[in-house]
C-alpha cells in the first residue's frame, strides 16, 4: 500500500507572526488546462460524498485517476474495492460517469474561483489532519490565498435562533479578533455565523465562510448578500461542486473542515443538540482548542456550551482570552481584578483598627483598643493616620466612621 505524500502527522498550524489584519493575497491564477490529478477529482467531489472514509482509504492507496480508473473501467463482476460495500461502489461509478468535470471547473473559474486539491500550494495543510475523512478537494471563490489565511484563523460557531445577547457577543468577538490579525471562519449560517461573519466585515477583517453546497449557490438564501461580499473580500469555500445542494448529513459534515482549518473552534451559543457542538467537538479531537462564552443559566440556547465548559473546553469572554489560546506563546490576556479602593492600599495594622471603628456613634479609643486587640496608644495613632486619610472622624472623645472619603485619600493613592 503506497503513502500519500501530501498527508502529514496531526499537528496545529502555526500561526504567521503579525499583529494586523491579513491582506487580501492574490490567489494563484487558474490554470487554463487542468491537470489530470485535478480533472480526476473533480469528478470524484461530484461522485463521493463528503467526509466518506471508504473512498478516502482507497484515495490514499491508489491515488486519484487510479481510483477513478479502477471505479469506471471494473467490470460489473469485479468488485474494485473490497471490504467496500457494492451499494456504495455502485452509486459511485453512476454519478462519476454522470460527471462533468470540465463544465464543473469552468463554472467556478467564471465566478473567479479556483479548485484545489491536496498538493497544491494553496492547500491547506492542516485539512490533512482529518485523515481518509479528508476533503477529495476544495472550491473555492474569493480573492485571498486559502493557506496563508487558515493558518491564522478562528472558528466563531453557535446557533442559528440565537439571541440578541448571542449576536452580540458574537459580532464583537470577531470585530476584535480581526483587528488583531485573526481570519473568522463560520459556516454562513443565520444567527452566530451570520453575526461573526458580518462583526469581522465590519472591522475591515478577514473572514472565510465554509459552505455544504457549491460555492455558486448561496444558501440559506437570506444570506445571499453576505455571502457574495464575503466572496469579494474573503473566501467562499466548499467541498461539493457548483450547482450541488445542501443536506443535513453534509451540513455536518462540514463541520469538521471548519474544525481542521482553523487553530481553534469558539462557540457562541448552542442547545444540546446543536451542530456547532459537533464542530467544537472534531476540533479537541484533531488536537485544536475549543473554548465556549458562557450564557445566562436559565437560557436553553447557553445549556450545550455550558456542558462543553464542563469538559474540556476553556472558558472564554473576549478576544484577548482566545489569542492567549490560539496565539503566539506570550501573548498572554490582561489580568483581571477588581478596582482597586483606597482601605486596599492600607497597611495591614491600620486596617485592622479601621475594621474595629463602628459605623454609628463616636466610639471611645479604649473600645476601639479593645477591639482591635491593641493598645490605646498605638490605637490612637492610627486613628489619627486613617482621620488624615479621610476614613475616620473624630467626635469629642470618640470616633465614628466617615460617610465618603477625602480628597485627602486619593491624595495618598496618587489618584486624580
């Protein structure tokens, strides 16, 4: 059994060293006679489904016109590919002889598109990752190089009845997430993937939506608009060829390029049988980060990421927290914490004689002493300490708590 050359050890991407967004690199130019290799698959896209690991083991053994050769020229009482079901042969062999591999590939090339096949420099090499579930090709419609962008890219996937809070959070990741360098990818779909591909467009980003049909068929249809400007200034992708319609087997299906392409999958919202949760999920197993925003815990559409948070994915809020995952080793996101008050910056004695001063009616310092656990005199001088920062006033021979702070405390904190 012979190896594939192009296919590789599972391994995340490295992400390029920039910190803006990516141009948009010319992609190569068709070329104007298609090779062998890329008529063969072409015709194999249209005869295979995607992700069909039978046809993928056989792809890798002996390679793409020797596959398509052994499928058309078998006779009926050969069985080509043993262990593989005839059913399945069969339908094969009626829609590669079906096939229009030329009129395919001059479709895309009118729409300035492109085909690729693994070998090819603009193929993505993490795809390989999947391996026999590996795409036999992909259509691809825009003006950037599939590679270059998909090694620095995130997934943004959730919902499609997502709430407004969910768009939100959704459109905001991808804004931020672009104007930090990173490539949006998402399925086109309405609700999140609608929301993070228009959130990354809106901030002059890069963004790459990967399709269950062909790249000249637009779907859902609402989404028409979006999807040709993301072919105008991203990339369209797609494993089936043009004129082929969605299904929902394929719609999951292609949940896995969008796991393998990208370094990490982020979902948004999800319910527990969402299909966004099957990418986050293909993404930990190809070895790629899954993170999940959180949700109100009463909300129906937070309740799959919420079970995905109790696994193995990472919590996640902002863009900084995702490029800690799927960046350059350092860039770390901010610490987070409180704001700081002014009895923080106290030292620990005197705070604690401020702990023992009560908040209604002058106190005696011997009580105050007594409290604190201290002595008068040392009582005493603190008091005078926290009366010059503001935090006590003095009444006769007692002391009581201040309502508000000084200028004099902000004073001391060097605040405004």
């Amino acid at each position: 059994m012979t190896t594939d050359p192009t296919r590789t050890a599972p391994s995340v991407p490295t992400a390029p060293s920039i910190r803006t967004a990516p141009t948009a690199l010319t992609a190569p130019t068709a070329p104007t006679a298609p090779t062998e290799e890329h008529l063969a698959r072409a015709t194999l896209s249209r005869a295979v489904e995607p992700g069909d690991e039978h046809a993928g083991r056989w792809l890798r053994r002996y390679g793409a016109t020797g596959f398509l050769d052994r499928l058309l020229h078998a006779g009926d009482d050969t069985s080509p590919f043993p262990g593989t079901g005839a059913k399945r042969v069969a339908s094969w062999r009626q829609r590669a002889t079906a096939a229009r591999p030329g009129h395919d590939l001059d479709t895309v090339h009118g729409l300035d598109g492109r085909f690729l096949v693994p070998g090819d420099p603009e193929w993505p090499r993490q795809l390989d990752d999947l391996g026999d579930a590996r795409p036999i090709g992909l259509w691809v419609r825009g003006p950037a190089d599939l590679r270059t962008w998909a090694l620095r890219s995130v997934a943004l996937v959730g919902a499609r009845a997502c709430t407004p809070y969910g768009a939100h959070t959704a459109a905001d990741l991808a804004a931020d997430l672009s104007r930090q360098g990173w490539v949006i990818v998402s399925g086109a779909a309405y609700g999140i993937d609608g929301a993070a591909h228009r959130g990354a467009l809106a901030a002059g980003g890069a963004t790459v939506a990967v399709l269950a049909c062909g790249v000249d068929t637009p779907y859902p249809r609402g989404h028409d608009r979006l999807i040709r400007r993301i072919a105008e200034q991203g990339l369209v992708v797609g494993e089936l060829p043009p004129d082929s319609h969605p299904t929902p087997s394929r719609f999951i299906l292609r949940n896995r390029v969008i796991a393998a392409l990208t370094r990490g999958t982020v979902v948004v919202e999800a319910q527990h049988r969402s299909g966004s949760l099957v990418t986050a999920r293909a993404a930990g197993r190809l070895g790629r980060h899954t993170m999940g925003v959180p949700g109100p815990v009463t909300s129906a559409l937070s309740a799959g990421v919420h079970e995905l948070l109790r696994g193995d994915a990472t919590l996640v809020t902002d863009a900084d927290e995702i490029v800690e995952l799927v960046g350059d080793i350092g860039q770390l996101a901010p610490a987070r914490r409180g704001p700081v008050l002014p009895r923080d910056l106290l030292a620990p004695a005197t705070a604690h004689v401020l702990e023992a001063v009560p908040a209604r009616g002058p106190t005696p310092t011997t009580v105050i002493a007594r409290r604190a656990g201290t002595t008068p005199d040392d009582t005493l001088a603190k008091l005078y300490e926290l009366h010059s920062l503001g935090f006590v006033e003095r009444h006769g021979e007692g002391w009581r708590l201040t309502n508000t702070a000084t200028e004099a405390s902000n004073a001391r904190r060097g605040g405004p």
